[in-house]
C-alpha cells in the first residue's frame, strides 16, 4: 500500500510548537541548575524557575488537550505558542552575542500572542475585519519595538560588565533606547486596553453557554491585565516604585492562574455547544448573516458543509432548488439526516470529523435550525416546482416545434408531391380527351385541373402556416420577407439580423412577429406596419408598430397572449403598449446567446 | 430538346416523363437525388434540367446547389428549379447570381403544361425565367413609397412581364399590342426607374430583378 505523502497539518505544527515548548522548558532547568553564577540564582532555582515552568507548560498542555476537542479552532494552538513565546528570554541566558540579544528583544513577545488569543477567544478567528487589522497591527507594533530597542541597545550588554558585544548595534543610536523603551510601553498600554475592550464586548454579545465558557478565562484574565497595565505604568513612570514592588511578584502568579482559567473554559463548555447556542440565538433574532448554510457551517466549525433540502418525492435539492444526490458513505462526507415529526426535512453533508469530535454536534446543529431549515425547505420546493414547470413549458414548446416541423414534411413529402403528380395525370387526360375531339370531357378536365390549383395552393398556405421552411432553410430575414409579402396590410421590414440562431429563438421571433402582423391587419385598420428585429448583446428586440387605432389588450385576444407564452418559455419577455388611437407597438426581448 | 429531371417523388417523375415525351422531348435520364443529378450530366450533357429545390437527404436547398454546380461545370445546360413554396430572395438571388439559361417555377406550373414547354424554349435559347408568382410579390414589396407609383397599368403589366424573362415579342404576343409599342413603354419605364435600358434580356431581367428586390 502507498502511503499518503508527508503535510504540514496544523495538528503537526501543534505538536511540534508543544515539543519545542518541553525543550525550551527543560533548557529553563538546566540553565538554572548549572551554569549560573549569579548570587539571585538560588532564588531564581526555588521560586522562579518552578513558577516558569508551571506557567510555560501548562499553556501548552492546556492547548494541546483545547486543540484535540476542537482541531478546527485555533485558541488551542495560540495557547501552546504562548507556552512557547514564555520560555522565549530564555535566550539571555545563553551567552552569545546573537541569541543573548535575540531574547532580550522576544523578551515581550508573549504578550503579543497573548493579545490575540483573548482577541479571538473562544471562537479562534477574528471576526471581521477591524479584529484582523488589531491583530496584525499589534504583531506589528510588537515588531517594531524589539527590532528598534535591538538595534539602538548600545555596543555592549552590562549586565554582565559589557561581556557581550551587541552585532545588531547602529553606532550612535544608542540614545535612542530609552525614548523607543518608553513609546513601547505607551504602545503596549494602548493594546492592552484595547484588547481588554474587544473581549468585553463579545462577553456582552455571547449566548450564555458562551459566556459560561468566558466566564473563568475573563476572571482569571483580569488580574493578568491588572498586572501588565500596572508593569508598563511604572515603566513609564506613572506608578511608584513602592506599587510596582507589591505588583511584582502577583504578576507572575496571575499569569501560571490563566492557563488554568482557560482550561476550565474549554472543560465546562464544549465550545461546539456553544457555538449551537449562538446559532439558535442567530436564528431568532433575525439576525442570519449569509445563507443559513454559511450559519449551520459556522456553529460547526465547518467550511465544508452542504445543505440538502428534502422533497416530498423523497430527492433533495440546495437552497436554489437545483437536485443534490446524497453522497455515498464512502465517499469520506458524512450525512446527518434532520427529521421533522418523522418525516425527512434535510440532510446536512458534511466532514466526518465533525461528528467524532463532538458525537450529536451536527444533530444539535440542524434541531437548533429546523424551524428555519423547514422554511428554506418550503422555499427550495416551491423553486423546484417552478423549475421543473419551467423545464416542462420548454419540452412542450420544443416537441409542439418538432411536430409542427414533422407535420410541414409530411404534407410536403405526401399530399403536395401527389396532388402535383396528380395535375400532370390530368393534363395528360385532358390532352388524351383533347385529341379524340371529347370537348364536353376537356372542358370537365380543365374544370377539375382549376379545382386542383386551387386547394394545390390552399395546401401550401396551410403546410408555410404550421411550419415556414423558408425559415428552416434561410433564417429571420427571408421568412419575415416572406411574411410581408403576403400581408394584406403594407409591411415595411427595417432591420433584420443576418446571422443564424436556434431554431427556438427563429421560431418565437417568427411567430411575434406573424402574431402582431395578424393582429395589425384584423383589428388596428393600420395603413402601415413596421418591422425591426435587432440584436444588441444576448437579446434580440423585436418590434412591430403599425399606424392604427391601438386599443389593443392580451385579454382581447388569444394572439398576443400565446405571443408572450412563447417568448417566456425562452426567458424573454413581451410588452405591448397600445394607446386608443396611436397605434399598437409590440416590443420582444428573446435571450438569444 | 433533351432534358434531365431530378425529383425525390417517382409519381412526380413519371408524370412529368410523360409529359415531356408527349410534348416530343427526350428524356435523357432521371435522378432521385442531386448526387445522381450530378453524375448523369458529367456522363451525358442534357440541354436542359429540371430540378426540385427539396431532396434528400436534408430536404432543404439540395436542388440549389445542383443547380449552381451544373451551371458552373457546364454553362451549355440550362437549369429550372422547381419549388413547392414562393421564396422571393431565393428566386431573385438564383436568377441574378446566374448568367443565363437559369428559372425558378412554382412546382405546381407543371400542371400548365404549356407555361412549362414555354419556358424549357426560353432556357435553351439561353433566357431566364421568373415565376409570375415571385414577380407579383417583389412588385407588392414597394407599394409605399418610390418610382413605382408614377408607372401606368399597362407599364406594370409589361414590367411584371419583363421580370419573368420575357422578350418584347413575347410581350407584344401576350398583351396584343404591336412589338415596338411594348419597346416605346420598356424604354418609359426604365427612364422612370433610373434604370440603364439594354437589349440583352437577360440583363434586361436582371436589372429589374434588382431594382424589384432591393431592399
């Protein structure tokens, strides 16, 4: 069997940031137990280092186990990178110019992606585009500052009596550091109430199974800000020093409670259920953004979800009323069947890992839903109706078309060709009388000859009126030609397309046309009609006008009526604006493309 | 005079054989379809053809095509189309796109045996021949406005004539009229027209044929 070849899945990334979070955790130990002289290092062994470890792990465990309950949402995955960006001041110490100076600048990072998980917690992507535009902007902003402090730093590090040169120091730069130091800390003062904003203001809009899964993350989060804020003020010197000693140590613990108020976020609430609360709560308030399928598909985390609506014949169609098959169940979708009172109201196709994460989610989902599935239901139905009669109006037209067209052949083939035989077998009769001198028998002959011309022409009018061969044959142009011709009313015939259509749109632009001359000559006492057939786009316009006495209506006559038929068949449509006393213009638009 | 006919109708072909053979013309052969057409007249050149517009296979404008395709590899052999309906842009097209020898008859004129011998004497002689039919409609065509108005009766009368692919003494025999009376009202309804008076019939048929047909 060949296996599949190698991804980069975001569950891999997930593992390896968790990895590389245990290495960095275990590189924490190490450095504190051996290779630090310093006389803090027995304190840092005792208090900090266990503090460190708690927090950094328990970001990333927490995330990890986040992440296996809901793969598609990316709050487990921002938790174990900010386990990860914890250990980043780590690199300080190593003593090497490159990374020593590298975790000096990380030496915030953390908070940026701390930033963003309580930006977009607990849904796991920004909604809309200001979030997005916050997030980028503070990943930026957080740039900024450590490349800025990096470069202006000075020659040398002193906290170990310059033993370090600086390699990304720009000579002269360096009074420079502490203005940057200070911008920093505003910048990072104005993200940390803006975020605290942003996550208040989903807490206020959140269902309340949302809100209980907020709950411990907003508690445990606010002293974590209180501490930040408090760290930062004194940076900038708005808070004293003495404050800053008592706020000190809180800060690191607030930040190992975090962890554990997120887990029990993630633990009390499946954020699944959650998510069908917020859809029931979408639902109700009208509030549907999108199609209902683009709400199912949000509450299940799911991009991929397919709404089927059920018939009564038992088939399913989507929203716009077009047949969906049901997929297979091998075909790696997995369908849930949503019923009402019994009967079948929809199907719901979707990934089958929607349902092994969260076994009954998507039938949660779709009961949450059903009173507005079963209006998209009847929706669908009534557009499947009308399609279907649509489609039926079509084939009728079409096969009423073929016959007529069958019908002209026939009596072509048949009747025509032996009545013409027939003329010659008289004549022939009619000279055999004439030569044995049998006047009284020419004289019936040439009588019974007059006869055959005559219902000889009667025959051709008849089989031209079912079907035109001419337009078969040569299109619009010549079969309008042709119609004028025989109109008892004068017939100018102004522009007509050269080109060839189907003979669907030939034949309803034909029959317009033949209608409305009709009309004109029976009704309107026109001394005139004009006829134009253009083509402007996909359309072609047909006009007929004459110079009567208008008054004409759909419901006088059957005429204009079936002319409108017909060209709806085709999409088009008829207008006819007949004042009393001005004239009647019949104006079609037939799609032609 | 020989003549080759092609009709898909063997009724119809039977008829107009013995037609023809009572009237004194050979029948040189007889085809079913524009194919079999085609390769008896590159066997055995006929005087004259007679052609159904509507054969197999596609029952559409087979006859036509015959028709050209005779007249281009053997301009000596006269062509008349023969069809069921009145197609007045096809008539005319036919007519003015041909040099000479070439008509277009309504099927149903074969019953008028005479018209039909009439007109298989004109072709031989290299004339063209216009269905009355297809003339009376072209002439309908322009009621409205134009020089046609200021035509008398007579000059239509002779008009029409003329666009059937009469010669003036055809004309003079018709309407009982002397032959330089009909050439006095040819030469007024050409000055009428605007059109270049000729004494080429064929281009004389020509001629009005456009000037009826023009749009």
């Amino acid at each position: 069997m060949q296996r599949a070849p190698w991804r980069l899945t975001a569950r891999r990334v997930h593992l390896a940031v968790v990895a590389a979070g245990v290495v960095a955790g275990l590189l924490d130990v190490g450095v504190a137990l051996n290779n630090n002289p310093h006389p803090d290092a027995r304190i840092n062994l005792l208090v900090y280092m266990p503090i460190e470890l708690l927090v950094g792990w328990t970001f990333l465990f927490v995330g990890l186990v986040a992440g296996r309950r809901r793969p598609d949402n990316r709050v487990g995955l921002l938790m174990s990178i900010f386990g990860l960006t914890w250990f980043a001041f780590l690199l300080q110490w190593i003593h090497v110019p490159v990374p020593f100076f590298f975790g000096s600048a990380l030496n915030g990072i953390h908070l940026a992606v701390l930033a963003h998980l309580f930006i977009v917690y607990p849904r796991g992507t920004p909604a809309g585009r200001l979030e997005k535009g916050a997030i980028a902007g503070i990943y930026g902003w957080f740039a900024f500052t450590a490349i800025s402090q990096m470069l202006s730093f000075g020659a040398r590090a002193e906290n170990c009596d310059g033993c370090l040169t600086n390699p990304f120091y720009i000579p002269g730069t360096s009074w420079l550091h502490a203005p940057f130091a200070v911008v920093s800390d505003y910048g990072t003062l104005v993200a940390a109430v803006f975020v605290l904003g942003i996550f208040t203001w989903h807490w206020l809009r959140a269902s309340t199974p949302t809100r209980r899964a907020m709950n411990p993350a907003a508690w445990t989060a606010l002293p974590v800000f209180a501490a930040v804020l408090a760290g930062h003020l004194y940076n900038v010197g708005i808070i004293t020093a003495q404050v800053q000693s008592v706020l000190k140590p809180v800060e690191w613990v607030t930040f190992a409670i975090l962890p554990v108020g997120l887990l029990i976020g993630v633990l009390r609430t499946r954020l699944g259920r959650a998510a069908v609360s917020d859809l029931v709560v979408e639902l109700s308030r009208q509030q549907v953004t999108g199609s209902l399928r683009d709400s199912l598909a949000r509450a299940l985390g799911d991009r991929s979800v397919e709404l089927a609506l059920a018939l009564p014949d038992g088939s399913y169609v989507d929203s716009s009323g077009r047949s969906v098959t049901l997929p297979a169940s091998s075909s790696g979708r997995a369908v849930t069947a949503i019923e009402s009172d019994g009967k079948p109201l929809a199907a719901l196709i979707h990934d089958p890992a929607v349902d092994e994460e969260d076994p009954g989610l998507v039938e949660a989902a779709g009961s949450a839903a059903r009173l507005a599935l079963e209006k998209e239901r009847l929706q669908a139905e009534v557009r499947a109706s009308l399609e279907e009669v649509r489609a039926s109006r079509v084939r009728i037209q079409q096969a009423a078309d073929s016959e007529r067209r069958r019908l002209e052949r026939d009596i072509h083939d048949g009747a025509q060709q032996r009545l013409v035989a027939l003329g010659v077998a008289l004549r022939l009769a009619r000279d055999h009388a004439a030569y044995r001198g049998d006047q009284a028998l020419v004289g019936d002959l040439d009588g019974a000859a007059d006869q055959l011309k005559q219902a000889l022409s009667e025959l051709r009018d008849l089989a031209q009126g079912i079907h035109p061969a001419v337009l078969s044959r040569a299109g619009i142009g010549p079969a309008l030609r042709i119609l004028a011709e025989v109109s008892p009313i004068p017939v100018e015939i102004k522009d007509t397309p050269s080109e060839r259509f189907s003979e669907d749109v030939e034949a309803a632009v034909y029959f317009v046309v033949s209608e409305a001359l009709a009309n004109a000559a029976k009704h309107s006492g026109a001394k005139r009609v004009d006829v134009s057939v253009r083509r402007e786009g996909a359309s072609l316009f047909v006009d007929v006008q004459d110079d009567g006495a208008g008054g004409a209506t759909p419901a006088g006559g059957s005429g204009l009526l079936g002319m409108a038929d017909r060209v709806a068949v085709l999409g088009g449509m008829v207008t006819v604006a007949s004042p009393r006393g001005s004239g009647t213009v019949v104006h079609a638009e037939i799609p032609c493309a | 005079m020989r003549v080759t006919i092609a009709d898909d109708s063997a009724l119809f072909r039977s008829g107009l054989v013995r037609l023809l053979q009572e009237a004194g013309i050979e029948v040189a052969g007889e085809a079913r379809d524009a194919a079999e057409l085609i390769s008896l007249v590159s066997a055995d050149q006929p005087d004259l053809v007679i052609v159904d517009i509507r054969m197999p296979p596609t029952q559409s404008d087979e006859g036509l095509s015959a028709a050209r395709e005779i007249h281009s590899r053997w301009p000596s052999v006269g062509v008349l189309v023969l069809s069921t309906y009145v197609d007045t842009d096809f008539a005319t097209q036919l007519i003015t796109d041909e040099q000479r020898g070439v008509g277009y008859l309504l099927k149903d004129r074969v019953q008028d045996a005479d018209e039909l011998f009439d007109a298989l004497r004109r072709l031989q002689r290299g004339g063209s021949v216009v269905d009355p039919e297809v003339v009376t409609r072209l002439m309908g065509r322009r009621r409205a406005e134009s020089p046609m108005e200021q035509l008398s009766e007579r000059e239509r009368e002779i008009l029409a004539l003329m666009a059937q692919g009469r010669s003036n003494q055809a004309i003079s025999d018709r309407l009982f009229v002397s032959e330089r009376t009909v050439e006095s009202h040819v030469g007024s309804i050409f000055s009428k027209l605007g059109l270049e008076l000729t004494a080429d019939d064929h281009r004389r048929v020509r001629a009005v044929l456009v000037y009826l047909g023009r749009p």
